[in-house]
C-alpha cells in the first residue's frame, strides 16, 4: 500500500529566505506525486506535480519541487520565502497504472514565514 | 472557468435533519470525489464518481448519501449525523480518475457544524 510521510509538523522560516518543506514516500511501481496548499477556512490548491521526465518540477508561485527516486523524497522549495506562504502543505502520491488508483495525503506540514 | 464551487459555506444542523450540500465545475471533468476533512489533519476521501456513476465508496456510513445528477453536479445528502460528523467538506474534481496523473481540483469545502 502507499504511504507519504511529512516529517516535519511545522516549519519556521524567516521571509526573504529559501524554504523546504519534506516529503517521502513509499509506493509500489512508478508514483505520480503532487503537492497542494491550503489556507486557513479553504479548499486545497494544487501547486505542481511530477509524472516522469525531469526530476526538478516547477509550479505555481515560485514554487518547485525535486524528485529523488533513490530516496523516494519529493521535497517542495522555495527559493525566497514570503509572508503569504505561510499555510498548510500537503504532499500527495497515487501509483501509476490503469483502474482507479487512490490519492493518498501526507499528515501535512505547517508554514510559518515570519516578517 | 478553472473553479469548484461549494454550497453553502457553513451549515449547522441536527441530528434529525436532513439537509444537502451541493458541488459544481464547468470544467468538463468526468471525476468528481467527496472528502471530509478534520482539523489540521488530511483530507479522508469518501467518494468518486466517474463518468456519473458511483465507483468508489470507503466504507463510508450510510448516513452520507452522495449524488451525482449531471456531469457538472455532485450532491451529498445528509440524514441523522452525529457530532463527529462536524468537518470540512470538500469536493474535488479531475479530467477522470482511472490510471491518469491528473491533478484534482477543490472546492472551498463547506463547514459543517451537527449539534
């Protein structure tokens, strides 16, 4: 079966600094992974997603995410953290192959860029 | 139009009412899921629909009847709650779910308080 783990409860970062927020995985055969923002009271908002090809994903707001299948990780980063990404980030993964195959959801890592 | 929409908002209700929440896209997505989420934990999924009909169901009490009455709708039906059934709810759409890496597009989700 296929699990993410989010190691990090909550992530402090100083704005106008680079940000990581980590995520590994375990899934059988390739793994489609995908990362999504929530803000306080709202929907998820996917931010980008890696399928095959290249292992460095770019995505919406700066965002970007690199793919190590190695270590099965797919860490999101920011290059210069503001304020307003501070919000609640989930990584996602689903296995490839045909028949519905589940989204299975990290627990989820707190952002908190400060000022 | 890249949105999915989600009435009401809020709702508080008894446990002997019936009430309904309702989820649009105009996005032409065939696959449309529930998910019911806790405080500061993933989102769980309930249900998926593909092409209208109901193809995934996780054990979800019956409670919770979900509907679909055209490609761009999803309602989910409520009947005799329970307290624990206080959550987020959101509904979620992608272009279909079988074997694909599309991504899921959410709603607001709709907070749903049962006294």
């Amino acid at each position: 079966a296929q699990s993410v783990a989010q190691p990090e409860d909550q992530v402090n970062v100083a704005e106008g600094n680079p940000l990581t927020v980590k995520c590994t995985y375990s899934v059988s055969g390739n793994p489609y992974l995908f990362w999504y923002v929530q803000y306080p009271n709202r929907g998820l908002q996917f931010l980008l997603k890696y399928i095959t090809g290249d292992n460095l994903v770019k995505g919406s707001y700066g965002f970007e995410a690199e793919f190590n299948k190695s270590q099965t990780s797919f860490h999101l980063k920011k290059p210069s953290a503001l304020v307003s990404d501070s919000a609640l980030y989930f990584c996602a993964v689903r296995p490839g192959g045909t028949g519905f195959q589940k989204l299975v959801f990290g627990t989820g890592t707190r952002l908190l860029v400060s000022p | 139009d890249t949105e999915v929409t989600q009435t009401p908002k809020h709702l508080v209700m008894g446990m002997t009412n019936k009430k309904s929440l309702k989820c649009e896209q105009h996005m032409g997505h065939r696959a449309m899921y529930w998910y019911k989420q806790k405080a500061k934990k993933p989102p769980e999924l309930m249900f998926v629909y593909s092409y209208e009909k109901l193809s995934i169901n996780e054990s979800v009490p019956s409670r919770f009847s979900p509907e679909c009455p055209n490609s761009s709708l999803l309602n989910l039906h409520l009947h005799a709650l329970q307290p624990e059934d206080s959550a987020l709810y959101l509904c979620a759409s992608s272009q279909e779910s079988r074997g694909s890496p599309n991504e899921q597009f959410f709603g607001p989700g709709t907070r749903l308080t049962v006294l």
